[in-house]
C-alpha cells in the first residue's frame, strides 16, 4: 500500500510543471493582456529607452528573462516582445536576443511535457504494433525534417511545436538545433519590423503583425519548408 501511494505521489509530481505552466498560462491570458500589447509598448517606450540607455546590459538580461517567461508560459504578447527586441536593441543584436529567449522558453515546455508524459507516451508508441508503431518509426526516421517544418511553417502554433516533439521522443540537442534555427527567418521579420517602429509611431499607426505573410516574405519562407521536406519527398519516392 505505500509503495502504491509513493507511486502515485511520484506520478503526481512529474505533472506539477505541466500544471504549473497551464495555470500561469489561463492567469495570464486574463490579467497580462493589456501589460503585454502594443499599446503598452507605445505608451512606455519613452522610459524603456531612457532605461536601456542607462543600463543597457540590465535591460538585456531583464528583456530575455521577459521573453523566456512570455514563451514558457504560453502568455499572450509573443510577438510583441519580438517587436520589442527591435525596437531596443535593433534588428541585430535584438534578433539574437529573441532567438535564445524563445529557444530557452521551448526547451523549458519541452522538458516540463517530456518529464510529465512525454517519456511514457514516446515508450508506449515504441512498444505497441500495428499502426501506432508505423507513424512512430516514420517520424524517427525523419526527425530533423520533421521539426524543422513545425518551426518554418507560420500556420503552426509555437506551443503546439514545443509539445509535439516531446510527445514522440525527440531528443533535447536535436529539439534544441531545430528550434534555434528553424526561429530565426520569423524572428529576423518581427525583429526588422521592431527596429522600425520610430517611424510608426511618428505617423500614429500600429505595425503589421502579419507581414510574415505577405508573399515577399512567406515565399522564401515555404522555399525553406520544401528544403526541410526535401529529404522526407526523396526517402518516398525511393519507397
């Protein structure tokens, strides 16, 4: 009876960080809203310069430390605090700055799920036959296309991209190289149009959060999703 109630407490504690990050994240989508919007950007941006003028490697850390949590916790504003990247820090370093925030907040949901249930689910699917077994060998024989498509293509929630992998035993370096790279087209975009925001604001309009799909941009973007297929395409004609 105690090795039972053990077992069950340790089962319990493996889901605290998943609970966790589901709890912050329903508070946040109600209390957060309003902190974490243009607007908010543009009523304080004045003292965000003044700040980051004053103490700049402050307001670095303090910024990816922001933009961890934001993506951690699943918080609304994600692709404010792109913008806000360049806004502060121009599109380089800003870009850089937003590529680790968002890498490092993946890897921490990425862990939380694959400690949680990952590990059991990725176990089961290995284990069983028939159907199951076949989609679980096909995405192990095509990882790196596999995780590369869920970054590169926009339809694709950045959430969703951290679970998935870790539901089907990625392991942590290449969901780490995936992540990193496969960010950087959208956060150089989101990044580029922060560091114009002077301009925007002088003209009294708010920036274009969906120009990652106007053709000049998604283009080049879904010519790198059909690379990263590539190699899933020639493994099916050779079937």
């Amino acid at each position: 009876m105690s090795d039972m109630t053990e077992t069950q407490k340790s089962g319990l504690v493996r889901y605290l960080p998943l609970i966790a990050i589901f709890t912050a994240a329903v508070i946040g989508g109600f209390t957060l809203r309003d902190y974490l919007s243009f607007e908010a950007l543009r009523d304080n941006r004045e003292a965000l310069i003044v700040f980051r003028d004053n103490n700049y490697l402050l307001t670095v850390l303090v910024f990816i430390a922001a933009y961890t949590a934001i993506v951690t916790f699943s918080l609304p504003g994600a692709a404010i605090a792109s913008i806000t990247g360049g806004f502060l820090f121009a599109t380089f370093p800003g870009s850089l700055f937003n590529i680790a925030a968002a890498t490092m907040g993946a890897t921490l949901i990425f862990l939380a799920a694959r400690w949680g249930m990952g590990e059991k689910l990725a176990a089961k699917m290995e284990a069983s036959d028939g159907a199951v077994k076949k989609i679980k060998d096909g995405i192990d024989e095509n990882q790196w296309s596999m995780l590369f498509l869920i970054r590169l293509v926009p339809a694709v929630p950045f959430f969703v991209a951290n679970l998935v992998p870790a539901m089907v035993g990625v392991p942590l370096h290449r969901f780490v190289i995936s992540t990193f790279l496969g960010i950087i087209p959208g956060a150089v975009v989101y990044t580029s149009v922060g560091a114009g925001l002077g301009d925007v604001f002088a003209r009294g309009e708010t920036p274009n959060l969906g120009i990652i799909f106007e053709p000049q941009i998604l283009l080049p973007i879904l010519g790198l999703c059909v690379l990263a297929a590539l190699p899933m395409i020639l493994k099916l004609f050779k079937k």
